[in-house]
C-alpha cells in the first residue's frame, strides 16, 4: 500500500495487531511512502497508533484518511491486483444531529450555573438548507437533539409560545444559525431565559424607570438617558416571581403581575460593575393592582463609562 504523510515530518512505525514493528523510517510531510508485509498481511495494522484494517471487512479506498495519512492506493502482494475494489469516494454524509440546552437562568447572569434546571417541553424547530422544517422537543434536563438535518447553514428557532409566561431571553440568540456538518452532532448552544412563575390570577403591570444620573444630583435631568436591557425581578407576596428588562429608554413595563404587595429588584449584575445607586431604594415596594399600571418610579445610578470625576 502507497501512504501520503500529511502530517509532520518524522518517523513512522506500522506495527501489527499482534505488536512488532512492520516498518519504521523517517517520512518528510507531504511524501508517499510504500509498505509492503511479508508474506500474508494482517487483518489489522496500526500507523502511528491509526488503526486500518486489511481484510474485505473494512475495505480500503484511494482518499481514506489513517490518521495524520491518506491512502494513495492499495493492491494484493501476491495478485497485484486492488484489494477490495471500491468508489474513488468514500460516501458522503448528507445529514447531522441539531443539538442544544433550553435553561431556566433564574438569577439572569447569563450562565447556566449549579441548580438552574433545563426546561421541559420546549418546541424548538431548524430550517435546513433544503428548506425543510425538523422539530423537537426539550427533555427534562432541557436538552435537545434533531437528527437527520441536512447538511449546510440551518437556522434553530425556540418557538417562545411554549415556554412559561413572561419569558426574557438572557443569554443565547433566539433564532440562530449554525452550520450543520454530516454525521456530526452539530451544538446550537443554550439558550438561557427567566420567566414567571405560579399561576397567574388577578394581575397588573409594574412600570419604572433607570437612568444614568451622570451629575450624581439623585434626580433625572434632561440630557440623562435611561439605561437599557437591565434586567427586573418582581417577587410577589405569595412567592411568584416576574421578570422584565428596561427598554432603549430606560423604561420597563412588567405584565402579569399578581395583586397585591410586591418587591421590586433591580438586578444589579446586569448594571455595570461601577454603578453606584443615587436615587430610589433597591429593592422598592409596590402595591400592584389588577388591571393597572402601577409606578415603581424612578432608580438612578451614577454609572461612570469613560472619564470620570474624582
């Protein structure tokens, strides 16, 4: 059998399945090099630790890949004809495997950490390169795997309609797109989201503002901007827990609020790691009431980007 070296220039040893050393020389990469075995081969050698078996069973082909080598050609030592003739081409694998991890980031750090569950039964859809729609579903752990994806870009979508009321996407893209490699377990990553909990009776909205209070006078003056995606956490009297994100403005409306008092939480891992509070308390309280927008006014932090005043 003739070998190409793609690898590193240096000393190859074929070695039997019974051991002993069939062949040992030094190959520059990029050169072929011939082995030819006295007598009857063995059904198995090993090429630098590479397994490649001889015999009809695993038939060899010009182009296979022995580890860090590719096979040139191979005939019979005794015929001289092609040992187990076969296409040029090894088949190609036409599909994969889509997987990835839906969790509950219950603390909106953007990580799944210890103790925070996958979530269960979350359709999730990939649109392959022919055009055609597969789906699947999470399991308890909240992982998922698609198989028979046609190879190419894909774009995996997890369909929100299934998840848990008020859901927000803390850490992932939603929909993403990956490209899918045949016979691979293609990973779409996780997709981490905090959501509301409990069932939701009598409700209302909770509303409020951050903003970056850049003269530190405890007030929101005109040139003030407010402070986007700043995650909120409402934890209601009987336990519930909602969650919302401040817009472009800095503004956050929080639906389905259960009635009733409430906390409110600004979620101060997500706020630069210099912010400093000014104005407003963290946590606050509120009385929601069904039905209404209900105020927890204003926050603001001294939150210093570039240069900053001693």
């Amino acid at each position: 059998m003739v070998l190409r070296n793609d690898g590193q220039s240096g000393t190859v040893n074929i070695s039997g399945k019974k051991g002993g050393h069939l062949f040992n020389k030094y190959v520059e990469s990029g050169n072929t090099f011939t082995y030819q075995s006295n007598g009857k081969m063995d059904n198995s050698i090993f090429i630098n630790g590479a397994d490649i078996h001889t015999s009809c069973s695993q038939p060899l082909y010009a182009g296979m890949k022995v580890g860090d080598f590719t096979l040139v050609s191979a005939t019979s030592a005794r015929t001289d004809e092609i040992l187990c003739t076969l296409p040029v081409e090894p088949p190609v694998a036409t599909t994969g495997k889509v997987c990835g991890v839906v969790f509950y980031d219950e603390n909106a750090n953007a990580r799944q950490d210890n103790g925070e569950e996958g979530t269960k039964g979350i359709l999730v859809s990939v649109l392959d390169a022919n055009g055609d729609v597969k789906r699947g579903r999470t399991r308890a752990s909240g992982a998922y795997c698609i198989n028979d994806v046609a190879v190419g870009d894909v774009t995996v979508t997890v369909k929100e309609s299934t998840l848990p009321v008020n859901a927000e996407l803390t850490v992932g893209n939603n929909p993403s797109d990956i490209t899918v490699i045949g016979n691979k377990r293609n990973y779409a990553g996780k997709d981490g989201y905090i959501f509301q909990e409990g069932p939701v009776n009598e409700t209302g909205k909770v509303c409020g503002t951050l903003f970056n209070d850049e003269n530190n006078n405890g007030k929101q003056d005109t040139n003030e901007e407010g402070e986007a995606s700043i995650f909120i956490k409402i934890v209601s009297a009987n336990g519930d827990k909602s969650y919302g994100k401040t817009n472009a403005t800095g503004n956050y409306c929080i639906a389905n609020v259960p009635s009733g008092s409430a906390e409110v939480i600004i979620m101060e891992s997500t706020l630069p790691n210099n912010a400093t509070l000014t104005s407003g308390q963290n946590p606050s309280n509120v009385t929601v009431i069904a039905n209404q927008d209900n105020n927890a006014g204003k926050d603001g932090y001294n939150i210093c980007y570039s240069f900053c005043d001693e």
